[in-house]
C-alpha cells in the first residue's frame, strides 16, 4: 500500500489577478465560492429548484450514508458552509476517480482517507494499493473543483510519501 500526504497551500501571488485583496483570502473562501458558482451555474436563471445542472451532477454522485464526512476536518468554517462544501469537495473526489479508474486501472483502490482544511491550507491524505502518481490526481481533483470564476492556484507545501 502506498500513502501521500500533500499540503497545500494557497498561492496568492497567483490569485492576485483575480481579487482586488488576497491578504483577507482563505481556503473556506474559495471552497465557498467553487461551491456558490457550481450551484449558481452559468446561468443563474436556468436552475432546477434554485440549482444549476451542474450542481445536480455532482450531488447525484454523493452516497446515501454521510459517514464520508468524519474523513474531513474543515476546522473553524462557517457551520454554514460546512456540510455543504464537505458534499462538494467529496463528489467532485469522486468523479475525479471515476474519470480516473476509466483510463487506468490502478486507481481502483484509490481512496481518500483524510481531509484537513485550515484557513491557510489544505491537508490531503489519500491511499492505494499501487504507486500512483498522487499529486497529479490531486491536480487533476482540484482543477475540477475549480471553477472559471474562481480557478485555484496552490503551491505544494510538504508532500510524504509512506509505503506499508
């Protein structure tokens, strides 16, 4: 089994071009806002129920069973937006596999075994039985909860590597 601990954190330079003030900037703000953008869709009037098309994609992916929130610790994010951007970041993980697993049969038994985020980062722990390229994964994962209004640009701050 291999493991991948991959912290990221926001880079701000990169972002400047888009906020007028990166300094107030957190990582619960830009899930918040994939979140809002995702649900809004291009086109805020055409929404089923208040929800883009979009929106209703990825929520068809979630389990039934939320226990897949005990793996996140969203730490002191708005109890608002907690569930919500849990639900959102877990389905956009489970679509990145499924897209995954179609093209390469070694990410069958990727899965994802913790998530921390803070207000400067992003902690994510993921396992597999093969050796994986896991900081692609988690490239290709956060371009697709990235959206156009509020894209990500994060800088890899400590990667771990552990084979068991």
């Amino acid at each position: 089994m291999y493991r991948c601990i991959a912290k990221l954190e926001i880079d701000l330079e990169g972002l400047g071009e888009f906020y007028s003030d990166v300094s107030e900037l957190t990582m619960y703000q830009i899930i918040s806002a994939w979140l809002q953008d995702d649900l809004d869709g291009p086109n805020p009037e055409k929404t089923v129920f208040g929800v883009s098309e979009y929106a209703l994609d990825w929520m068809f992916v979630l389990p039934g069973d939320i226990s897949y929130r005990n793996l996140f610790d969203m730490g002191s994010c708005k109890l608002g937006n907690r569930f919500e951007s849990i639900d959102y970041l877990y389905a956009q993980f489970l679509q990145t596999l499924e897209n995954n697993k179609k093209f390469e049969l070694e990410y069958e038994s990727l899965y994802l075994d913790h998530i921390s985020v803070t207000l400067e980062c992003i902690e994510i722990t993921l396992t597999c039985s093969k050796n994986i390229n896991f900081l692609l994964f988690i490239k290709h994962w956060l371009r697709n909860c990235s959206t156009y209004k509020h894209p990500i640009y994060y800088k890899v701050k400590d990667v771990y590597y552990v084979e068991f």
